[in-house]
C-alpha cells in the first residue's frame, strides 16, 4: 500500500491538495500503487519521473485520482432553495430558455436532479422556457452509466418521496431504481475534462460541485475558475458544494445570503 507521505509527494507535484483527497484517499492509493505496479515503478520519485516523461502513463494517474462519489439531491437544503428560489428567478429572467451546465457530473445524479425540480417549478409557473442541461466528466464510463439511468437504491436516500415515486420505477426487486426516460430528453451528456476550455455556452446556471475546487488547486484551479466564469451570463448563478467557497473575489460574483453555496455573476 501507498504511505500517506508518498500520496502526499505525489499530490505536491501534481498540484493537488491533500485536504481534498483526505477522506477518500484509501481507494485511491491503491490504483496509484496498482498503475505504479504496472509500470515497474517501485518507488514514488520513479513513478512521478516517469508520469512527467509519458503522457499516456500522467492521463492514467489521473484516472486514478478521480473521485465519482455522488447521490440525487446531496445537500437537500440547497437543491430546496434552488427550486423555490432559484429556478423561478431564471425562469422569470430569461424567458426564452435556459441554458445549464453541470460539470464533472460523475454518474448523472445531478443534472438528473436539476432536471426534476425544473420541472417541479416549471409547473407552477404560467410559462416556463425550455431548460437545456449540459452534463459533463472526464469519465466516459460513468457518462455511459449516466445515460442508461439504472442507480442503486443507495443514490437515492435523499431524494423527496414525492419524487422518487413521480421519477422512477423500481427493478430488480427494488435494489436498482430506472429514472424516468422523460428526463433525459434536455440533457446532453460529453467527455470534458475541468482544465479544458468550457463547452460552447453561455450558460444561466454552472454547477462546479466537489471537483474543481476540492481536488485542485493553485494556478491550474484558478485558471479553469476563470474560464468557467467567463462562460456564465451575467446574472447567471454558480452552485458549489457545501464545504466549497470561491478562493478569489476578482471573478464578479456576490455570495447569496439566503443560501452561501449559490454566487450570483454581477458583471
């Protein structure tokens, strides 16, 4: 196994923090020391030379350090002020559609999730544009999964009754849960990785959840963040995770006091 003090030195150089991958980092140690196997790496000084002189052996490690956990509605008290709050603001706003994106969206939950409450506040409201939601991660496989549709009753904990019963139907005795086919007509799913320039926006609403933030740092994070900004339409709104708050106050945003994980794009 991996020590700590390696994963660390590997982090270091590859300007990562340590604070993000700490909690989930056992998983992770050990497809490190399995690709560093698999190269003939014994020790990590050779593993981080060999990683700088080969491409394909640095986008491998970096499949290694990703992180795919997520669930429907994580933070219940977020995705509710998001639907009585937030979505009729937009819809209000921008009368001719909205555009969403939501980035490194590991298995789907997210954008799933937006895309129920969408249509929850969509439908008291008189008119209500259409909502088009970008999804996207670097993980082909979990975008595969993602479109299928098919998660595990444990993805669901958080998610309201009403709409487990409205969105879903039970399989395989009640151990998976099929979402609704409905749901999947206004998303697009794409291979994108948080470094790239953004997709072709611009967009209403980002959702920059438990990724960029957590697991980068330094000038690579501050660089996509800024990207990412530029992409947003002025009044458009970032969400980030709950334990996440932008590093910089150079980017135009306004921290929302009725929720502090929703920034409003001034400018």
């Amino acid at each position: 196994m991996l020590s700590d003090q390696e994963f660390r030195q590997l982090l270091d150089d590859l300007d990562r923090p340590w604070a993000g991958f700490r909690k989930v980092r056992k998983g992770i140690k050990k497809r490190v020391r399995r690709h560093m196997e698999q190269l003939g790496c014994f020790r990590i000084e050779e593993y981080i030379e060999h990683i700088h002189r080969n491409p394909y052996a640095r986008a491998e490690c970096e499949r290694c350090l990703m992180v795919t956990l997520s669930r429907f509605f994580r933070d219940r008290r977020l995705w509710d002020h998001l639907q009585h709050h937030v979505l009729p603001t937009l819809i209000d706003r921008y009368q001719d559609g909205l555009a969403a994106w939501s980035a490194g969206c590991a298995n789907g939950e997210e954008p799933y999730s937006l895309a129920m409450i969408y249509k929850e506040a969509a439908a008291s409201t008189r008119f209500a544009a259409p909502l088009h939601i970008l999804a996207t991660d670097a993980d082909n496989a979990g975008l595969l999964r993602a479109a299928a549709g098919v998660y595990p009753a444990s993805s669901l904990r958080e998610m309201p009754e009403h709409l487990k019963t409205r969105y879903f139907l039970k399989v395989r005795g009640g151990r998976q849960w099929r979402i609704d086919p409905g749901l999947r007509e206004d998303i697009t799913w794409q291979v994108h990785h948080l470094l790239e320039a953004p997709p072709q926006g611009p967009f209403h609403l980002i959702f920059l959840r438990n990724n960029l933030l957590t697991y980068y740092q330094g000038a690579l994070m501050e660089d996509a963040l800024a990207h990412i900004a530029v992409s947003l339409v002025p009044g458009g709104m970032l969400i980030l995770g709950s334990h996440e708050r932008l590093p910089t106050n150079d980017l135009a945003f306004i921290r929302s006091s009725a929720c502090p994980w929703v920034y409003f794009k001034s400018s």
